[in-house]
C-alpha cells in the first residue's frame, strides 16, 4: 500500500498488518501442493474472488462478473475514504515441453473519495491493465487487457446515529476481442478476469461498524446490507476501527496471521505443519519440477528445504484464542471457603432431598428406604414387560423426586435371584407412588 510521508509509524505498521493479511488472500489458491504444473489440480486453479468477464457469465452462472461491498461507517461529512481495489492478472506463460502456467501480475488502485460527494449521487472510477506479450527465447508470456469499474455510493441512514451506507461496486467490464466461440473452458476466461479482487478501505478519523458483532443500535441497519461475492470485516488491530478489508472469503474481524506461520503457502485452509511435512517429502526430483513452475513455488520449496528445526517445532501444538489475554489475571479476592460444586441432577445438590430418608405415604402407608411393597404397573406404561411385573413383591431402595416435584420409588424384586447383583449397580426399577401397593410396616 503507498503511504504518502506525514503518515505516522503507527498508522503505517497499521495499514501494514491489514496488508498483509490482503496479500495472503491476494495469493490464495495460488499454486496448490504439491506445487507443479503437472498436478491437476493446478491446472484449475483460482477459486476465490474470480470475477469473470460478462459474456463468460452468460455461459456460465455459477460465475459472477462483480463484487458488492455494503458496510455502515460512523463519519462525518468532511470525511475521505481511502479505497484500495486490488486483484491478479493472469500472464499464461508457454514453453516447448512444459505445461502452460498461469503467473500472476499484481495489480492496486487507489481511490480518494470524499463523503461530500457521495450526497451528490455515485462515484465511479475507472480500472485498466494493460494487455503485453513477450518472447525470452523459447518461452512466451502473454497477459489480455483487462477493463473494469469501482462505483461507490452513500447515504444517510435514518435515526439519531446517521450513520454513512457505504456501497462499493467492483465490476469486471472486459470485452474479450477473440472471434467466435470465444469460452470453451473456464481457462480460456481466466486470462480476461480479475483474480482474487477484494477491497481494502481505510477512513482516517472515522470508525467502521462491525458486520460481523454490530452494536444494538445498528443491527437493523447491518442485516439490510447487501453483500454480493464478498464478506467486510473490520482489518487491522483489534483498537482499530477505520480500516475494512472487504475479502472473497470468510474472515472474523481483525484477523492477522499466524505469528509461527513462516511464510506463504498459498494453499486454500492451509495448515503449515501439514503442508510443510509434506513438502518435505517430495523426490528431489518433484522438488525440482516444483520449482521450474513458478518463481513463488521455488522459493517455498527453498524456504522449506533451508527451514531451522526450531521453526518446524513452533509449528506443533499452538493453542490460540479467539480473544487473547493482553493483561496478567488480577489476583483472586479472598473469600471465604466454599462447598463443592455440586451437579444439578445429583440429589446432593438440594439439601432439601435426602432419597434415603425421604419418605412419601401411599393409602395410608409410610414408605421409604426398606418398605416392602408389590408392584402393580400402572396402565400409562407401554413396556409388555411390566406384565412379569405384576403383583410380585419388591423392597423400596429410594424415595427420588424429579426436577418438576414428582415423586418415584426406586425397588427392587424380592423374588430374583440377581437381586443384590442388581442393588450393587444401582439397576433399580421406578414406579410412581400409585403404582405400588403397601406390604406392612416399615422393618
């Protein structure tokens, strides 16, 4: 990002940060293990943030010619934002016995737009990349014009907070000059496309509402965003708020790069320790056709190769936070000893209930922990086992209440001859207080 020279160091190590993360995803899907131009792979790449010419789109739905970046900013009317397009160009690059590549020129344009104009209706801006070829002995590099727009807008959105809509509209115009049928692949439209487009926005003195956690007060405002192709997140350290990176894939707000991560690896989700053992074991061979493939290639492979074992090590079992610790704990307070926790489903938890002493009358009958009974199963139940049930003599091992205050027996058959196996489990039968009948006293 080109900074003009009064920016403080901070706000450069700012913009920086978000930078970094943009060329991360500027590079994603790039070139995929196992990094050589045979693999297939790498003959389809670039998924992300592709915006395919128009015509293509009419061949193809699934594809999409533009990006709509919709986002609410807390700004006053003397505010200027800062707009950062930036997007790939494919340069196929073909040579006698060798796979075509596709290599990627880098192309940023930076717009200065000032909220005073938006009230007067949209601002557009125009994006050219220009086509060349070029011969260095046998090898032949060719990149297509591409041509494209930027149109933002604004406005005012209703209650006390007047807050700005902000909505960027990125949109591929190219018109290919190649005689008919045009498209019969997707790699024959990749050339004329805008490859991993996103937006990085910056709005000095302003402060951009999150879309991802919006305060209360704009949660209405936030859902009614319209975002086509593309996710805004806020960018930079978790204290900034005036920069937003509008990003072709899924991010949380203020994301940064792993600090164990060495170095690109350009691969979609990619996990280094994974990808780096796996580089680690290509042939010599593989190795050397990966780095005939792409001058990013080779010096992954060489980054790899040359990587200090301590470096490797870092790359195992980190455990991160979603949010992490920037101060040390306070010391606990002093408080005075407190009893165990104690599960809510466990009796102990209610000092009221005690199972082994409770009691509960049934006609006229107190029953509890030692009660003889008979068990008469009640109609409601749908088990044809409680028929075996029936009329046969049981001793009460528990007087339990449920969590909505009815009352359960927990017995025993007195006529099986697995009973104490049973008592020693806790494998106990349940029957309501009308569903047993009283055989005597309590012993």
């Amino acid at each position: 990002m080109t900074t003009s020279p009064d920016r403080s160091v901070s706000e450069r190590a700012v913009l920086d940060e978000a930078r970094a993360v943009a060329d991360t995803i500027l590079y994603e899907g790039y070139v995929l293990y196992p990094y050589r131009a045979s693999a297939q792979k790498n003959r389809e790449r670039f998924q992300f943030g592709v915006l395919m010419p128009p015509e293509y789109v009419d061949l193809d739905p699934s594809e999409h010619s533009h990006s709509r970046t919709e986002c609410l900013l807390d700004c006053g009317d003397g505010a200027v934002l800062d707009i950062h397009a930036r997007f790939l160009q494919l340069q196929r690059r073909v040579e006698p016995g060798a796979a075509a590549w596709d290599e990627a020129i880098e192309h940023e344009h930076e717009f200065a737009v000032p909220v005073a104009a938006l009230a007067h209706g949209p601002v557009s801006f125009p994006i050219h990349a220009d086509e060349g070829s070029n011969t260095d002995g046998a090898t032949t590099r060719r990149r297509e014009a591409l041509t494209a727009a930027l149109t933002v807008t604004g406005e005012r959105v209703a209650g006390p907070f007047r807050a700005l809509k902000v909505a960027a509209l990125l949109e591929n115009l190219t018109e290919p000059l190649l005689p008919q049928p045009r498209f019969a692949l997707r790699s024959d439209a990749l050339p004329y496309a805008l490859v991993s487009a996103h937006l990085l926005v910056h709005a000095p003195g302003c402060a951009f509402v999150s879309m991802v956690d919006p305060p209360l007060w704009a949660v209405d405002e936030v859902a009614a965003c319209r975002n086509e192709h593309t996710w805004p997140v806020l960018a930079g350290p978790p204290e900034v708020s005036d920069l937003l990176l509008s990003s072709p894939v899924i991010l949380y707000d203020h994301p940064r790069l792993a600090p164990e991560s060495p170095g690109d690896l350009y691969d979609a989700t990619e996990i280094d320790e994974i990808l780096t053992l796996r580089t680690l074991a290509l042939t010599d061979a593989e190795k050397q056709e990966a780095r005939a493939t792409d001058p990013r290639a080779a010096a992954l492979i060489d980054r790899i190769d040359d990587m200090p074992q301590e470096l490797l090590e870092r790359l195992h079992g980190t455990i991160r936070y979603l949010k992490a610790v920037t101060e040390p704990p306070a010391a606990p307070a002093v408080e005075p000893p407190q009893p165990p926790a104690v599960p809510w489903w466990d009796p102990e938890a209610d000092a009221s209930v005690s199972p082994e002493t409770d009691h509960v009358v049934v006609h006229g009958v107190e029953l509890s922990r030692g009660s003889r009974v008979l068990m008469r199963p009640g109609s409601r139940r749908a088990d044809a086992q409680d028929l075996f049930l029936a009329g046969r003599p049981a001793i009460v091992e528990a007087v339990l209440k449920d969590v909505d205050g009815a009352v359960h027996l927990a017995v025993t058959p007195l006529d099986t001859p697995d009973a104490e196996l049973h008592r020693w489990h806790g494998r106990y039968l349940y029957f309501a207080p009308d569903e047993v009948e009283p055989l005597g006293s309590t012993p």
